[in-house]
C-alpha cells in the first residue's frame, strides 16, 4: 500500500503532531516550525495508555523507542481531542543501520491498524529518503534549529547545575521557561544571532537564582538517544536522581548531530564515500562547533559554572579504547561521553539502553569492562528499558549505584581527613 503524501495545500489545512524527546529543545522546534507557516504540535502526553497502545501496534521485541513513539501518536489519534482527516504526524528517518529508519514504516502500519490509514506521516530526514512537497527543511530553518538547540543544550546543562541546589523549589524551572519564551520570541527576526548577549544575560540571571552550598554525587547520563533525553522513555530519570540527592550531567544533543557529521566524515576516510557531500558536511560540522565554543566561552568567562567538553575533547577521549569505524547506533560516541564524563570528574554514570539495541549494549555494556579496567574509580550501570521493565527494578539498581558512590565518597572523604591530620601532625614535629 503506498503512503499518504504530505501535501502543499495539507500545509494550510493539517496539524503536525510531532512526539516528545526533548523538552527545551522541542519548545524551540515548535516555535521555528510555526514561524516557517506549520501548524505544529508537540505531544507532552505521558501515563501507561502509551504502552499500551505501542503494544497493541507494535512488535514487543521492536526497539522501546519505536514503542513508545508510535504509542504516543496513536493515543493521541484515538484520545478526540483531533480531527483525524486534518492530522498529520511527523517522525525523524536517520538513514543509518539502526532500526530507527524503519520507525516510519511501523508507524504506517500501525495507522492501518487503529483505523487512520488516511493520516500522513512526514519524513524528516537528511538522506534523501523520503520527501514530501508540502514539508522542507529550508536553510532558513536549518540556521534556526542549530541555534535553537545551542541556547537549549547551555540551557539544559546549567538547569542541572542548578536544579538540586536551589532553595525555591521549582524556581529554575520557571528561569528556564522565561529564557525558552525570551528566545522563542527572538525566532521573529534575527535576533536570535545576538547569541554573545543572550548568553550574558541568560548566565547572570541563573547565576543570580538562590542556591544551596553544597557537595552533591554527579551522576552522568548517556545511552540511546531517546532513552537519554525523552523522559516518558526513561521514567523521569533526571528527576529521580535530583530526588535522590545527586546531581544529574547531561551532555547536549548537538554532540549526536556532530556525531552524525563526524561520521560522514569518516566515511570518506575510511571508504572514500560521501565525496559531494564531504565538504558541506565539514562545513556544517566547523559551524556547529563554532556555535558550541561561544556557549563554552561565556560560560567560563562568568566562571559560575562549569563548562561541557568540546567536542574534539569528546572525540580525544575514547582514542585506544574503540575504533571511530564503530558507527552503529550512538557507536564511539557513547564510550567517547563515558570516558568524557569520567575525565572531568563524573565518576558514576548511567547508561540508558532499549532492551532491544544490539549496538547499544556492544558499545555501551560491553566496553564498561575495558573502561573500568583503564579506569577503576568508574562507577557504570547499565539500565534496560522496555515494556516489561517496572520502574522499580530501574530505581532500585539506580539506587545500588548510588550506595556505591556514597560509600567511595565517603572513604574519601576519610582518606583526606587522615591525610591532613598526618600533615599537622608532621608540620607539628618539625617545629
């Protein structure tokens, strides 16, 4: 059966429902894509009718994240709050060998399933593989997202910064919508580009937020990219570990789109591919970096806060440990953030994976070995997400890892003391 095409004159007439992953960067896309005339809605949905509705359309063996995905756009089909023969639903395609390209055709198949079998489903991806002429990523919007999803990467990693420390309880959320709707508002003209201003003016006031002054674990999170950053996919994992008492260390999702490039570009190295698309490709990477190393700037420049890697840093990291031809799924990637993490500090991480991602586990739970061996003070769990999975089971590894990095934290802890009273004691002898 051939798919229902996304039209120009849909453009005028249809909704685009659009599944959540990431909730700053999405408030951004909503805002870029209404400006550029869709009509775009971004699901916030959560609860287990999600599940349930995955379930009943999809594989139980197929990737959590495709369950969830095509879950949350069902249910919203079925929930009459929408007029179906005026929706359309859009989803990404990466083009690569993980079964996320496959998502879009498991979506179709699930519209005939439920009943919609009229609803077009939008591809968006950069591969060519699927078009529609009602629905075009522009240069235009490219610059917009790619700046967007700076300001919402420094947005997300100082929220962590100051989230388990503030004292008004919900008052660095409430900073962060205020700078998300200043930004938003900025997507009208160019402002957006005063991106050195907007980035003093954004840290002065996060600085300025009531904090605790305290020592708290860091806990970093890496893994699939939806399982990483969705948290109807992780359960509200940043949540529960502020809850906890810890600091959660998110790296943005720019570093995954410098991935992807950097991959293009390592496929020209490695098989001599890509030739027409190699130096667009590197154009675009120089840019991205470019746009990261002004956030990392003005974030040392305040000195408030601490800065993420760049991510050449990233690359480095993971140099002797796994081979940058590792390309399925996040590849080198997620054991480039790992020893990334671990290099600055953050000694205990959580590895978010789908139960059933090949690549995730090869590259993740397969390579905490070799990291653990090289170095030992990490602290890495691995934690399955899947239907079956109960959110108690995750909580109480999640909480078994943290009793580990409390207990190295406070043999430290210890260690210091003796060593400073041996100090005294010496300095005292030789008086």
């Amino acid at each position: 059966m051939a798919h229902v095409e996304f039209t120009k004159e849909m453009k005028k007439t249809h909704k685009i429902l659009v599944p959540m992953m990431l909730p700053i960067h999405f408030a951004f896309l909503e805002k870029i894509l209404r400006e550029e005339g869709y009509n775009v809605e971004i699901l916030k949905t959560e609860g287990q009718q999600i599940i349930d509705a995955g379930l009943q359309h999809v594989h139980n063996d197929t990737c959590y994240p495709a369950l969830l995905v095509i879950g949350q756009m069902i249910d919203a089909l079925k929930s009459g709050k929408y007029d179906t023969d005026h929706i359309a639903l859009a989803i990404t395609q990466t083009g690569g060998g993980c079964r996320a390209s496959n998502y879009i055709h498991l979506l179709r198949k699930a519209l005939v399933q439920a009943g919609f079998p009229n609803v077009p489903v939008i591809s968006v991806n950069f591969s060519n593989l699927e078009k529609n002429s009602g629905f075009s990523m522009t240069p235009k919007m490219l610059v917009k997202i790619a700046f967007g999803f700076v300001y919402a990467d420094t947005l997300m990693w100082i929220k962590n910064q100051c989230k388990p420390y503030e004292i008004e309880k919900g008052s660095t959320d409430a900073l962060v919508t205020t700078w998300v709707e200043t930004i938003c508002e900025q997507f009208h003209s160019l402002s957006f580009l005063r991106i050195k201003q907007n980035y003093k003016e954004m840290l002065k006031d996060f600085a300025e937020l009531p904090r605790r002054n305290e020592a708290k674990i860091q806990v970093g999170i890496v893994g699939e990219i939806y399982m990483k950053y969705a948290p109807l996919g992780n359960n509200e994992l940043e949540e529960f570990l502020i809850q906890e008492g810890c600091e959660p260390v998110v790296t943005g999702v720019l570093d995954f789109g410098l991935y992807c490039l950097e991959n293009t570009l390592i496929d020209h190295e490695y098989y001599n591919r890509n030739k027409k698309a190699y130096p667009i490709v590197k154009l675009a990477k120089h840019y991205i970096m470019y746009l990261q190393e002004k956030a990392i700037k003005a974030i040392n420049k305040q000195g408030v806060f601490r800065a993420p890697d760049r991510f050449t840093e990233v690359i480095e990291s993971s140099e002797g440990i796994i081979n940058r031809g590792v390309k399925m799924g996040e590849g080198w990637l997620l054991t480039s953030e790992m020893v990334a993490l671990i290099k600055s500090g953050v000694n205990n991480i959580v590895c978010c994976q789908p139960f059933g991602c090949l690549p995730n586990h090869i590259v993740a739970k397969g390579m905490s070995r070799k990291i653990k061996d090289i170095y030992p003070m990490a602290n890495i769990v691995a934690i399955d997400y899947d239907p079956s999975a109960t959110k108690v089971n995750q909580e109480n590894r999640l909480k078994l890892m943290l009793s580990n990095a409390r207990l190295t934290q406070r043999f430290a802890q210890e260690d210091a003391k003796v060593a400073t009273e041996t100090q005294k004691e010496l300095a005292g002898s030789r008086t």
